[in-house]
C-alpha cells in the first residue's frame, strides 16, 4: 500500500527553455543550475537535441554546450517536479543566470 501511495504522489513536468545570457550555460551558470537542481528531490533531466544529461551533474551540463538561443528541455520525476521546474525556468529565462543579455554585454 504505501508503494502505491508513493506512486500517485509522483509528478512528471516538463518544459522548454531558451538560453538568453550572452556568454550561453558556460561554468558558472551550469553550476548555478546545478545547485538549484539539487534543491529538490526529483529527478531531472536537461536536453539539447538527442543529448539528455542529468541536471544535477555539473559535468554533464557542462556537455551541452549551450549557447545563445539554444533550446533546452527541462523534465522533472518525482514528489517536488513542478516547483523545480518552475525555479530553473525563473533562473533560465527569467533571472539569466544573473548575466547580461547580449546587447547589454556589448555596451560594456
């Protein structure tokens, strides 16, 4: 019985997401990323075309290579999926890594 419980608990998000900072998911916004992954309980998988990595990996994500404008899908398994993706949307698209856009960069 508690399996079972456990099951029906278990949620699956998914979302895409656009790399909007100038300098694309480099070191320190992957580790960003990675330490907002690790905050929750879920499973998360981020993918770039046929290329799924784990998201909690800082080596992993780090294989992207995702640049400006790249596309990824963020897909979350577990008790806690829908606000993981909600937060690794925000600091994605919203907050940017908490980098400039690149026509900011530019003006530097």
């Amino acid at each position: 019985m508690q399996a079972e419980e456990n099951m029906l608990e278990k949620t699956v998000c998914e979302t895409t997401v656009e790399i909007k900072n100038a300098d694309g998911l480099h070191m320190r916004p992957a580790m960003l990323f990675v330490d907002v992954a690790t905050r929750f309980d879920c499973d998360i998988t981020v993918s770039r075309d046929e290329n799924s990595v784990d998201g909690k990996s800082i080596m992993q994500m780090s294989m992207l290579a995702a640049t400006y404008g790249t596309r990824l899908k963020i897909k979350t398994d577990g008790s806690d999926a829908a606000q993981a993706i909600e937060a690794l949307k925000e600091l994605v698209e919203v907050k940017m890594f908490d980098e400039p856009p690149p026509s900011e960069k530019k003006k530097q």
